[in-house]
C-alpha cells in the first residue's frame, strides 16, 4: 500500500485492501510461502480447465482497476479476478479445512476472501466498466466465491450478497481512521521539538552533527535509492544520542516517515529509549514501552516470550485460548486504546494484564498498535531474520523506502542473521512426531514422508560435510515434505505446540535449501543430528539494506571497513572514508564511512605485548604458570581489581588452577553464566569491590555488553587474540574464500573475528575523559604485522615485554 498524505490519495491491489485490518487477523497457523503459493496455483489451473470444457468463453485472469473516494480520500484498486464467465466474477481459494462446510462458518474463517470478491464487483459497478461483454450496466453482474479443499480438490461454490458488497465500504471506514492517524503523525513530526541530546558536547562531538549530515548525504550512488553510512565510534563517545539527535532531524525535516533502531542487546535497547525520552521531554509511567506524552510515539518490541500469558509459550493459534478466534474479540475488546488514547500506558505489564482480560494475546496488542508509532526500537531479528521479519514488514502503510534504518553493535549483524538463517533437524524431534501423527492417524503419505525423513536422519554419523548424493536425497525429502505438509489437513491442536512446530520446521528448511543468497552448509555434529548452517549471509544482509531509505551501521568496531562491508552484502573497491567527497574524476560510493574523532583517548592507553608466551591451542599449556605469575604481578602493581580477558571459559579455569597450585592468595571472581542483566551487573558491581581479580570471557555479554569497567579498572590483560574454535563451519568459511589466498581468507575468518572480540573488551576500560588503563596482551602473536594491524589505533603503540625484569620496569611506569 502506497499513500499521499498531501493528495489524500491511496493505491493499494485488491488484496491488501481486503486483508487490511487494525487489529490482529485470525490464521490457522502453520508453513507459509512458497509451498502455499503452488498449491494455490495448482488448484487455479485445474478449476480453469473445468470451466472452459463448461463455458468457452470464460475469460481468466482479468485485470480490473478503479478508484474510490470515501471521505475525502481516493483509493486506487487493483487486481485480477480469477475467472470472468459471462456476467459472473469468480473468485477460486485453496482451504486447509475439509469441503462442503456451513456457509456461516466459512464466512467466519475466511471474511477477506468474500470482501476481495465484493471489492472487485463495486470497483466494476463504479466505473461503470463494459469489462462483462455485453453488459455496461451494473445491475446484472454476480460474484461467485469458489473454495478449493487443498488435500481433495473437491469443490464449494458460494454466492456474493449485497451485504458483502455493503462491507466495502465498511473496509474503506478502517483504512481512513488508519490514513487519518498517519496524517496526524506527520503533523506531529513537523512540528517535532526536541533538545540536544547533550547539553554540554566532549571534544569531538562539537562538529558530530555536521560530518554525519555531510557522510550521510554524499553515501548514496547514482544507481541505488538508499543512502548508507558506516558508523564507528568508541564505547563511551555517546553515539546512541548522538545519531537519535540526526534522526530526530531527518524525521522532521520530513525526510523520512519513520525510524528503525535495532540493536542485539536489551541494554542498547533500553538505553536508546531512556535517551529519546530525555531528548522529546516525555514524563512516561515507569516502564512504559511507548510514549505518546511527548512530541514522538516509539515502542519497543520485546520478544513474544515476554509477552505471553499463556500457561504454555507457543504459537499454535488454535491451541492457544487468546490466539483462537482473537480477531473477533477485538472490537469489543476496547484494545484499540493502546494506539487511540495517547495517556494509555504502555507497559509491559499493562499490555499481559490486558491481554489476559480481553482474552488476546499481549503480542496482538503489540502488532495492532505498532504501526502507529513513528519510532520502532528492536532487535536484529525484526529486519533480518525470515522467521521474525513479517511483524515488522506487515505493518500496514509500513515503506523501508520512507523509513530511516539504525542498527547498533553492528559488528555482530553478520553472525546473528547467519545464525538466523540456520537449524538443525533431530530423528529424536521426528520420531516424536511420528508417533503423535500416528496417534492422531494422519493422512499416510504424510506419515510415510515423515518416517522416510526420520530414517534418513538417523542414518547420519558425524561428518563435516554431506557428500553431494546425500544433501541430494535431504532436498527431495524436504520438497517432498514441505508440500505435503502444505496440502494435508491437519488438527494442529491436537499435535501439540512442540509437535507442531517440528512439523512446521520442513518449510523453514527446504527454504533454506532453495535459498540461492545464502552458502550453507549441510553436516552432522553428533549422530542423527544434520545442522542446516548458513556460513554467509552477506548478500541476504545486502538486499534487506537496498530496500531502506538510509541505513547507518555503528559499532565501536567495524574496521577495516571493506571486510565488514563485504560481510554485509554492500559493494567494495569505491569507498571514500570521512567526508568531504567531490571534485573531479571522484565517484560516488555504494556506502560512505565515518570515524568519529575522539581526541581525549590520545594517550589513555599504555599497551604491552607479552612475547614470552604463546596462546596458541597446542602451546597454552606449558605456560599456565608464566601467566598465573603475570596476573599476580599485574595485580600488586594495581590499586585495586584487575580484569583479565580469556578466549573461553575452559583457558580461564585451567589458569585459575595454575593460581592455586602455585599457592596463590589472589581472591579470583571467574564469570557465571548468567543470562539476566541485572544479575550480571550485580555480580561486576560486587566483585570489583571483594575481588583481586576478574575472570572475563571475550565476546560474552560480561566483556561487551556491560559498561561498569571503565574509571574503575587500572589495570587489564588480554589472553590471547580470541580467534574462533576451528571446526566444520570456519572450514567452509576457508573454502568459500579460497579464491583470495589463504592469509586472506584466514584474516577473514580468524583474525578479525578475534581481534574484534578484544577491540570490544578494551574499549570498555576508557569511556570518558581523564580515564586511563594500562593493558597487556598477554601473547606473541599480538606483536605479528597482522595481528597487531588488526587492533584499535589507541593499541597500535606497544612495549615488548620480553623478560620479568621488562614487565616489573613496564608495571612500575606511569600510566
């Protein structure tokens, strides 16, 4: 759907109009896509083949347009009716549910199927079209809706009535209450005020607005619509507020309808909502996910988990007493205040409360009321993963031509879509499932597809890859299941939520088997376990990019620039870094980069590198008691705790015992796993004060996500470069790269992933003027070309440490 606030003009297919709604559509759930869109397809040509062998003459296909205007606004329709038989229109819908049924409850099941039908009959009526051969009056025309049971064919007609054709115009009433908010919206967003995001700036930030309004224009090529910049500033700079207050801007200045912030961590999330509330003035009720009290509607988007107030966390919609039959409560349920009543709040506890009253799932409140909001914070998923990707995509009037894209810690969008992108298929979950299919008596070709696939995978044993005849036969029995399970009725209910999902699981795979963006991978960790791995996403990541307006990618660490754009699917080998770009003989860039200055880190760091030790897997070992030794010098020479950096959980603890034998008195805090933030800072908070000695994995939420470090440790070291477990995925990874040479593809996939893992930690220890650390990286390797290139310019300048007495004199030094 397209529309023009300023012309009050509408152009959406026939389709949308009759699926539009302002609150959650009922669906029985289950595989979607391609598989449904065949299956239509095959009913389609079989039901044409019966009416012409009846009637000649019948025409398919028929493109019918027109325009409606409904207080005050012009709507544009289109789209093609099935079939045109004389003066009948006939539409033809493939159903799940068994044939003939009561006309009252297909009525209730399928309501756009008959408003699409009635829509195309007004649209004829109203342009007074001589479409029907021989008839330019209305009055003889006659819609027919034709249902197709998807397993049998077998077939039910039912006629249009003039109530059907009333509902138009009751569907025209719901997208002008939508067009009108959005109307206000842009109203709001013109007059938007809104303060600085600091009210005084660091050094560096004085000239932030200007170079980010300079790189964010001059980013787009003359051969792409969107614009896309490529952000990287430390931990600590300020960025979130800095980049809310140039989006803030674009929104006002009316170059974009909508903002789009996504950041992986809850704690990027909430901090971009307690900045937006500051910046707007907003007073919301204490954790209120939306506010309207400002000048800006926004809403966080929590995971469906956090919303459910079922006894059971599933999606089975007839399962699940506040999915089955929502849509029908909605209207009465008085819901609609969530995006009507600006004073409503908007917490989460407020939306399961509701939702729990109203019999509605608190999700459905969410999905109804986002489109409402000019600002959507999220995660990654809800842009970039299939699975995830429709609440946002879906959202009525929703445009990523129109909408400014934000995506925060990007240096992990790479991995989280490639993840997102991969499964895994278990004989365990199929067994399962075939005895429940059994019990229910499924059809049996189903049954039979199923315990052929169950067979295959338990034949598997451990591999890292599947020879060519096998992935093969993994296809075709994916093929072959996923349509099946697209025919076949079923009483997903009575499977059950882990069941159904199981079953529904074949879809997602045999996708990713046709996917052609992605390179995957097919091998076998443990036996009758087959991982689906998606090795590189780059070019899925690229074409979710292209469709957005503009697009700022930002992280404390996304150089070297090229590697990461390549990882994201955007084009290489034009790049002109940090604005001005111009004169002659330049060419415009696919994307632009910009460095934030941050002259106040200058000098912040002492780094020194360890050349007495090695960390490599095969040689760690024999220098257990060099590093114990290290950290308890490290320690002495500190005022107070020290944070030291382990590639793993395991070299962290064979350390801790190398400490203990060698009868050390050190108080040493090793990282738990634990997945709560509150509890996590809870335990940096409490340790910095009772400990000698902080234990951290690099890469975990400990080291990247939670910034308490900084002004508080002195003193930090650095295990090892964090480079990746080697295994069946990074071998993939080598061969995909192994045109660029090997040193390439292992700086690709090795030393970048690794090094980026310790850029992270550090840039932690320093977040604020007058902060200082004293670091060592406690490896060789760190002082290689390519490794050290590889870290952040602030520890390109090192010490070698090459004896005890080198250590002792470099501890002893200033910091």
């Amino acid at each position: 759907m397209h529309y023009s606030l300023e012309t009050r003009t509408v152009s959406l297919s026939v389709g949308e109009f009759a699926g539009f709604s302002l609150g959650p559509a009922d669906s029985g759930g289950g595989p979607q896509g391609i598989w449904r869109a065949q299956l239509g397809q095959h009913w389609h040509q079989e039901l044409q083949k019966r009416t012409l062998a009846e009637a000649p003459a019948a025409r398919f296909e028929v493109a019918i347009d027109g325009r409606l205007t409904h207080r005050g606004w012009t709507f544009a329709l289109n789209g093609r009716i099935d079939q045109l038989i004389g003066d009948t229109l006939r539409e033809v819908k493939s159903v799940m549910r068994p044939l003939p049924a009561e006309e009252t409850e297909l009525r209730t099941d399928y309501p756009s199927y008959f408003l699409q039908l009635a829509a195309y009959l007004v649209l004829v009526r109203a342009s007074h079209s001589s479409l029907v051969t021989g008839h330019s009056s209305p009055s003889p025309l006659r819609g027919e809706l034709v249902f197709v049971e998807a397993g049998s064919g077998l077939a039910q007609t039912i006629a249009l009535t003039p109530f059907d054709e009333a509902l138009v115009h009751h569907q025209l009433d719901a997208l002008v209450e939508f067009l009108n908010l959005r109307l206000r919206a842009t109203e709001r967003r013109r007059a938007l005020h809104f303060s600085p995001a600091f009210e005084t700036l660091r050094a560096g930030q004085e000239s932030i607005q200007a170079e980010l309004a300079a790189a964010f224009d001059q980013s787009k090529s003359e051969n792409q619509k969107s614009k896309i910049l490529l952000l990287e500033a430390p931990t600590g700079y300020g960025k979130t507020g800095c980049v809310l207050e140039f989006a803030l801007g674009q929104l006002k200045a009316g170059r974009f309808a909508r903002l789009i912030w996504l950041t992986g961590k809850s704690t990027g999330q909430l901090q971009v909502v307690h900045t937006l509330r500051q910046m707007t003035g907003s007073s919301p009720t204490v954790g209120s996910l939306i506010d309207y009290q400002g000048s800006l509607p926004f809403w966080q988007v929590r995971n469906k988990s956090e919303h459910c107030v079922n006894h059971t966390f599933h999606c089975v919609r007839d399962g699940c007493d506040y999915l089955r039959d929502c849509a029908e409560r909605w209207p009465g349920s008085g819901l609609a205040k969530f995006y009507l009543d600006e004073k409503q709040p908007r917490d989460l506890d407020t939306l399961r409360a509701a939702g729990r009253e109203a019999r509605i799932c608190p999700y459905e409140i969410t999905r109804a009321a986002l489109a409402f909001n000019d600002v959507w914070i999220g995660d990654f998923n809800y842009v970039f993963a299939p699975d995830n990707q429709g609440l946002f995509f879906n959202q009525p009037g929703f445009d990523p031509a129109e909408t400014l894209l934000v995506i925060d810690e990007a240096h992990n969008l790479p991995s989280r879509v490639a993840s997102a992108h991969s499964h895994r298929a278990t004989d365990t979950d199929f067994r399962l499932l075939l005895a429940e299919l059994d019990h229910l008596q499924a059809p049996a070709t189903l049954a039979l597809a199923v315990e052929e696939w169950t067979r295959l995978l338990a034949s598997l044993r451990p591999a890292d890859s599947l020879d060519p005849a096998t992935e093969a036969e993994v296809h075709d029995h994916l093929a072959k299941l996923a349509s099946l399970v697209g025919t076949q009725s079923l009483d997903y209910a009575a499977l059950g939520p882990h069941h159904a999902e199981t079953l529904w699981s074949v879809a997602q795979l045999a996708e990713f088997m046709d996917d052609s963006r992605l390179t995957k991978l097919l091998w076998v960790a443990r036996e009758g376990e087959l991982e689906f791995t998606c090795v590189d996403a780059s070019a899925a990541i690229g074409e979710a990019l292209q469709t957005f307006g503009g697009a700022i990618l930002m992280s404390a660490t996304l150089q070297p620039y090229a590697e990461f754009a390549e990882s994201c699917g955007l084009e290489v080998g034009r790049v002109v870094p940090n604005a001005p770009i111009g004169g002659e003989g330049t060419h415009r860039p696919t994307f632009q980069t910009l460095t934030a200055p941050t002259p106040w880190r200058a000098g912040a760091y002492d780094v020194a590198v360890d050349l007495r030790v090695s960390t490599t897997y095969r040689e760690r070992p024999s220098h257990y008691g060099t590093t114990a030794e290290t950290i308890e010098a490290m320690h002495t020479a500190a005022d107070g705790a020290i944070a030291v950096f382990f590639p793993s959980y395991a070299y962290a603890e064979a350390v801790l015992r190398a400490l203990e034998n060698n009868g050390s008195v050190l108080r040493v805090a090793l990282q738990p796993k634990l997945p709560d933030l509150a509890a996590q800072t809870a335990w940096i908070e409490e340790n910095l004060a009772l400990s000698d000695a902080l234990f951290l994995v690099l890469g975990s939420s400990f080291a990247e996500g939670i910034d308490l470090l900084g002004g508080r440790v002195t003193h930090a070291m650095v295990v090892g470069p964090a480079l990746p477990e080697v295994n069946a995925v990074q071998k993939k990874r080598m061969d995909a790269l192994a045109g660029l040479g090997r040193d390439a593809s292992f700086r690709r996939v090795y030393q970048i992933p690794g090094l980026q893992k310790v850029n992270q930690a550090l840039g932690r220890l320093v977040r604020a003027p007058g902060q200082r650390a004293k670091v060592l990286l406690h490896c060789q390797r760190f002082a290689e070309p390519s490794y050290a290139a590889l870290l952040a310019t602030d520890y390109q300048m090192f010490t070698e440490i090459v004896s005890a007495s080198d250590l002792r004199e470099w501890l002893g030094g200033g910091s």
